[in-house]
C-alpha cells in the first residue's frame, strides 16, 4: 500500500513518454529497429489502470518527450542525444506530429505536458498544471525507468507529491536496467506493481 490515502479527483496516471515515435512499430525508434518487448508490453498493461483512474474520476497525464523544430523545421536536438541516437531527423517527435502523441491504446490524456529532457519538471508547465487541477499524487509508469520516469519520480517527490512506482507499469532497453533503477528509487518513493495499484484504487 501506498503512505498518504489521497482521495482519487486528486490523483493521476503519469504517463512517461509513451508515444507513437518511442513505441509504436511505425514510429522512430520502431522503424531504427530500437525497441525492446518490455516497452511494447507497456500500453496494454496500463490500460486497466488507466480505465479505472477515468472511471473513477482521477486524472491521466502525459508527458512528451519533444524535439523542437527549429528552421525549415529541423529539429533541436541534444549533442548528447544525437551521439546516442543518430537516427533522430526532421518530424520526429514533433509537437503536434503523430509520433509525438500519446499512445492510442492509453488516450486520451486530460492534461499533456511538452518535456525536452529526462524529467518532465525541468523547463516544463507541469508542476502548475498539477497544482492547478488539484493534484496531490502520482501513480508513475513509462518510459525509460532509468531517465524520464527516474528523474520525473525524484523531482515529484522534492515538490511534495506523494508518488508510486509502477515496477512493471515502465520499463527500459534492458531488464537489468530497469531492475537497478526500480531498486535505487525504493528508498524515494512506495513501489508496487501495476494489479496491486488497480487493487488500491478498487478499494472503497
């Protein structure tokens, strides 16, 4: 169980990135051949907790990992980012393109929020969305365990959200990854998995 009972209009889904260009097969990383079954896996686990969070009259947020397009719609990216993924070019993850939107499986989400580095604080209007729907806790899955969803868990909990870690609500390019990023978040923040956060929520 989690640690503060916060009632479900004040709770949300946090969806990490889950967007056609990271998961889909038709998407960036789909068609570079960068995709791994645990990140495909995602969408269909989520959903049953999604449903439920929208029946019960909780928020789904999405983030959006974007590369912004600069001119002649060449997109900004990262020195870091073009070393690891040198496939990346114009249209990917392009704000309003549909590589850069959630996922149809987990769609739609009340509130998205642009992101253009691991976590969805830095330079971003989350937090004030947040604050501004009422929201005091977060149930956190996506992708990857070990950038976005780490860094996003971590800044969540320095702003005082109560979070939870969905261990098998996210995922990385490798399961040992994912195992030592689920490990190292423990002492931050409750973890459970995705059927024991239906469970909670199901509860009266």
């Amino acid at each position: 169980m989690s640690v503060l009972p916060v009632p479900i209009a004040r709770t949300a889904l946090l969806l990490c990135d889950l967007q056609n260009d990271f998961v889909h097969p038709n998407g960036a990383y789909g068609r570079a051949g960068q995709s791994a079954p645990e990140i495909a896996a995602l969408p269909a686990r989520l959903k049953p907790l999604a449903d439920l969070v929208r029946r019960r009259g909780g928020w789904i947020v999405a983030t959006q990992f974007t590369l912004v397009p600069a001119k002649g719609g060449e997109p900004m990216i990262a020195s870091h980012l073009t070393a690891l993924r040198p496939f990346l070019g114009k249209g990917d993850f392009a704000p309003g393109a549909w590589g850069h939107a959630l996922v149809d499986e987990l769609a739609p989400a009340d509130l998205a929020v642009e992101k253009i580095a691991y976590s969805a604080f830095y330079m971003t209007r989350l937090e004030w969305v947040l604050r501004k729907a009422g929201i005091e806790k977060l149930y956190i899955g996506g992708i990857v365990t070990n950038g976005g969803v780490a860094s996003t868990l971590r800044e969540a909990h320095v702003r005082d959200f109560a979070t939870v870690l969905l261990s098998d609500g996210c995922a990385a390019f490798s399961t040992s990854v994912h195992e030592t990023a689920v490990a190292a978040l423990r002492p931050v923040s409750p973890v459970m998995t995705v059927a024991e956060a239906v469970a909670e929520l199901s509860a009266p």
